[in-house]
C-alpha cells in the first residue's frame, strides 16, 4: 500500500544528538527501527516493521537520489544521502543518512543499515535547490525517463565541482 501522508509543510528538527538507526531486508522492507525513528516520524514499531522503509519518502525528494543510492548498496559500497524524509502526521525532518549492507556469514548481503544524523544547515543551503532542480526536471518528462533526467542534473552539477557523488556529499 502506498504512503498516503498529506505533508504540511512543518519541519520537525533533530536535535545534535540524534541518532536514527534503523534495518531493512534486502527487498527495503523495515525489519528493525530504534526508538528515535519512531519518535520522529511518529510510526508505532507495529505501524512499520514489515513496510517498505520508503513509508517515509517525501515526495519532494527526487527518484535519482533513490535509484543512485540502491545502486551503491546493491554493489556492496556504502552511500550517504542527504534525505527528506515524511513523518506519519505530514510534517517532514531532513537527515544525512548513511547506509551500508549487513552481511550473513559467506558474505551474503541480508539487508541493509542506514543511520542518519542531523545535517548540517549549510548542507541543506545547497542540496535543497539542486534537489528542487533533480525533481524539477524529473517531473518535465515521462516515468521512463525521470530518473536519467534527475541523475543528469545531478551529475552536471557534481562534475563542475570536480567531486565524484561521496566526496560532494561529504564536503558539504
């Protein structure tokens, strides 16, 4: 079932020590949320273990940054991404999240962690309208293509930095 949270636009703030830790299988769905998740996004543990972690997507978050991020993880490589995320009443929290795949024994990938931190504000001054730029031109073509469309304005703007995609989200 898809997420029918309306967002209202009222931003809930982490403070500097809050950790959001949570796990999903490897098909994305929550198999674990520690209690600073919950809080945040306003979810009960029942309300969300077994739903796809996406319960918390914002729909002002491009699909680019999504399909970039699953495409590291799936390769085995850590990904940071700052993230908008929805909480259940509608308002909205920002984080930089960092996820990295849970190995079984023989190095089988079995899900995935993603902790997330409060971001720094200077962050957001620029990943907010290159994000409003992906989603832009996301949204100006058809499914098919939106998200080679969002992942070409983010490559262009990383490449006149001279910065690969980790070393543009870190130096921010």
């Amino acid at each position: 079932m898809k997420n029918r949270v309306i967002p209202n636009n009222q931003e809930v703030r982490l403070t500097d020590d809050s950790i959001i830790v949570s796990k999903t299988d490897v098909k994305g769905c929550l198999t674990y949320a520690n209690r600073a998740f919950m809080q945040i996004s306003g979810y009960k543990e029942s309300e969300i273990l077994g739903k796809q972690h996406n319960i918390v997507r914002h729909p002002d978050m491009p699909r680019a940054v999504f399909n970039l991020l699953w495409n590291d993880i799936k390769q085995g490589k850590e990904c940071f991404a700052y993230v908008k995320n929805l909480c259940k009443n509608g308002d909205y929290y920002w984080v930089l999240a960092n996820i990295t795949p849970d190995y079984e024994a023989g190095r089988r990938v079995c899900g995935y962690f993603s902790v997330r931190r409060k971001p720094k504000p200077e962050a957001l001054v620029s990943i907010i309208p290159l994000y409003q730029q992906m989603l832009a031109a996301e949204q100006a073509t058809n499914t098919k293509n939106a998200i080679a469309a969002g992942t070409e304005v983010l490559t262009t703007h990383i490449q006149t930095r001279k910065q690969d995609y980790e070393a543009f989200i870190l130096s921010l």
